[in-house]
C-alpha cells in the first residue's frame, strides 16, 4: 500500500510539473532550506514517525535561489525513499552546506 501510494504521489508530481506553463517556470526564488523542510516533513513525517525513525536537521546553507516548487517536490521525494527504506527505529538526517558557489544538499539514512 505505502508503495502504491509512493508511485501515485510521484505521478502526481509530475502532472504538476507538466501542468506548470513554460513562462512560470523560468524565475528562481530566494528559498528557505528549513522552511521547505518543515513543509516537507508536515507531509512525509508522520509515516517516518510511525516508523519510530529519529530525524536530524541542520542548514548552515540557510537560503538558495531556485525554484521553490521544484525544490520542495526534490526535498519531498529524497525524505520520502529515506522513509520507505530505512528500517523502523531508523535514523534520517538532512543538511545543506556551502561548495563553492553551490549549495549542497545531503539526505543520509540508517537504510541499505
């Protein structure tokens, strides 16, 4: 069931993204690391807490310019295969740091 619905999310997101005119697509926003994933985590969490996985965060890389949209659905779909794949009791912890000129974005888990 969790898979299906996993599939169907993923779809929906790409009705979306399809569904979005090409002139919208083009400007990038000044967007909140933490703030994507608290909305992100509203959504995904608590399937990760019936899980009993323990969740970390930390965003030294406060702000990026992007579009916001597809950073949350990004965001959304690497916290959501952490989920699915890490074993009850697990552990997930997301961080974004500074490379250079780019911003990095690491999702790591106690899964396989």
């Amino acid at each position: 069931m969790d898979r299906a619905s996993h599939l169907l999310d993923q779809l929906l997101d790409l009705a979306r993204i399809e569904s979005i005119p090409q002139e919208v697509r083009q400007p990038l926003d000044d967007v909140s690391v933490s703030d994507t994933y608290q909305g992100v985590m509203s959504d995904v969490g608590p399937r990760g807490k019936r899980k009993n996985i323990s969740f970390a965060a930390r965003f030294p890389a406060a702000r990026l310019r992007c579009h916001g949209f597809a950073f949350h659905l990004l965001l959304r779909n690497l916290l959501a295969n952490a989920i699915n794949y890490t074993p009850e009791g697990g552990r997930i912890e997301v961080s974004s740091t500074y490379d250079g000129g780019s911003v990095v974005i690491m999702v790591d888990d106690s899964g396989p």
